[in-house]
C-alpha cells in the first residue's frame, strides 16, 4: 500500500473499516480537489470500477487530449471535467469549457453515443450552462449530452469500489491521529535530537504562519487533508518540549528541521515530496500507521511553527 506523494510505500495493514466509513474521505476529496487533481481522482474512480473498460486520454501530439478526459469504450462515452478553483469562476467558464469540447469532440471520436460534463460545482450548473447544453442536445440529437457531479460520482464510482480500492485511493483511512500519543512522539524527537547534524542559528526560527500558507506552498490536496487532520493534535509536540530538561533540545530539533527541509528544497524536490520525504526523516525505520501519524503531527507542528515551508511573503496578495 503507498501512501500520498508517491514516495512512502508502506506494508499493508488490515483495517476494520467498512465501506460507510470511507465516505467522509470521499467528500473531502471532492470538497478540496481542483483542476488536475480533480480530473485525476475522477480518473482514478473509473479505472478502479470499470478497469479496462475506461480509457484515460492524457494530453499529448497536435490532437491534445482529444477534447475528453477519459472514455468508456463499451458505451462510447465521453468524459470531459471541470473542477475550477471558485464556484465563480465555474459560473463565468463553463459555458466557455463547454464550446471548447464541442464540435471538435464529435470529429475525435465519430461514433460517440453519450458526453458527460463533470464538475465540481456543489450547487448546480448556470442557467446559461444549462441553455448552452440544451442548444448542444438540439444540434446533435443522437448524442446524450448530460452532466455529472458529486452524486454520480458517489454513487456511481466510489461506492463500486472494493474496500481495498478504497484504501488505495484514501491513503489516509489507515492513519488514525486520534490515536496518537505521547509514546509515539517521544521516540521520534529524541532520535533527531541524538543524530542531530545541525546547529540552530539566533535568527534561523519564530513567525505566525499565514492561513493561506498551506495554498501558498502548492501542497496537492490529499497533503493538505494529512496536515490538517494532523494539527490538531500537535499539542503533544508542545508539550514534550515543555517537559524537555535541556531547553536547548528545542532549538537543535528547530534546526534538525530545517535543514532538512532547506536541504530537500535545494534539491529541488516538489512540495509533496518534500514532505513525504520529511515525514520519513522523522518517522526512522518504523513503518506502522501509529508511527506514521505520530510523524506527520511532528511535521504538521514545524509546519504550523514555520520552521518547514514557506510563510506567505509580507504584503503578498495570494
């Protein structure tokens, strides 16, 4: 089983869930996932129900992407997704999402039977989206032009997948921070505090983080949903470090992290991976969900003390 940012594979661990309780990640997802992550997860939940039935058509060559974002070959079906940032800039571009596809769709795939426009847009489509699909059911009768969102995609794909589908997509279900404890968090800083390779600097720490610094460091949205869930339970990280004896542990633990971050970000790395890659720096060679919640409080309590990542820039309007 793997987990997000494509970097930590961990060993499968049998969960008690069933599939009810996969619901609230289903809506967290579809609440969060924008643009391309959306279209991914949408991708996701098709392959995982109808396997080698759907066709994923990425980008690529003079034709793009076809003017679809995936097609069910057996019924010659047509997706096409629009998960824009702002249910505004949804009512302002759908129309515009829409014409982009047709006609150019029907010259791509001449034996198109069904379209469906899917979206993210809780609240329903626009008057206008709506006349525009219904002059496209007019103008070409023998195609089925339909939109699809959170329910279709609920009842419909996620709640067809197998419970070990669901673990894969909802990496998140096996990690419960409910359950995280002090003995969990001990073992961690006190290891960083014993192979520490770096000193602290006087002016190297400190800072409140901005609330839009999650959006402003361009974390994907499942990397969001872990540090969310992950601060509130980042008390314990405090608390440990009240208790600690030597008050200098908290700066070199201050420094451990943020050199580790400075260093991956000089390498390079994507927002994601460099937090996976941070959280397997702090969890060690332990490799059970315990720990594995334990070191993303760890991450999420440097994050939210901005000693990893980016704060939002002064006067940034972002």
């Amino acid at each position: 089983m793997c987990f997000p940012h494509n970097i930590l594979c961990q060993k499968v661990i049998e969960s008690s869930m069933n599939r009810p309780d996969f619901d609230r990640f289903f809506h967290q997802k579809f609440d969060t996932c924008k643009m391309v992550e959306f279209e991914a997860w949408f991708a996701e939940l098709a392959a995982g129900v109808w396997g080698n039935d759907f066709e994923l058509i990425k980008a690529g060559g003079q034709h793009g992407d076809k003017k679809s974002d995936g097609r069910r070959i057996s019924t010659e079906c047509v997706y096409q997704s629009y998960a824009p940032e702002s249910p505004a800039t949804f009512a302002s571009k759908s129309v515009e999402k829409v014409k982009d596809s047709f006609p150019e769709v029907t010259q791509y795939w001449p034996n198109l039977k069904e379209w469906v426009f899917v979206h993210n847009n809780a609240a329903g489509i626009t008057t206008s989206l709506s006349d525009e699909l219904e002059a496209l059911r007019i103008s070409y009768p023998n195609i089925r032009i339909s939109t699809a969102t959170r329910r279709f995609l609920k009842d419909e794909l996620h709640d067809k997948l197998t419970v070990s589908q669901m673990h894969d997509l909802y990496p998140m279900a096996s990690i419960n921070f409910k359950d995280v404890e002090m003995d969990h968090v001990r073992p961690l800083l006190k290891r960083i505090i014993r192979e520490k390779t770096t000193s602290a600097g006087p002016n190297d720490f400190g800072g409140i983080p901005d609330e839009k610094k999650l959006d402003h460091n361009e974390l994907s949205s499942d990397s969001k949903m872990f540090l969310e869930n992950a601060f509130l339970h980042i008390g314990i990280v405090d608390r440990y470090h009240e208790r600690m004896s030597n008050p200098r542990n908290a700066s070199d633990l201050q420094a451990e992290m943020r050199g580790k971050y400075i260093e991956l970000s000089d390498y390079g790395y994507e927002p994601d991976e460099i937090l996976g890659k941070i959280v397997s720096f702090v969890r060690g060679a332990e490799d059970d969900t315990k720990t594995m919640a334990a070191a993303y409080v760890v991450a999420a309590y440097y994050f939210d003390a901005c000693d990893i990542f980016e704060n939002v820039p002064e006067g940034s309007l972002c």
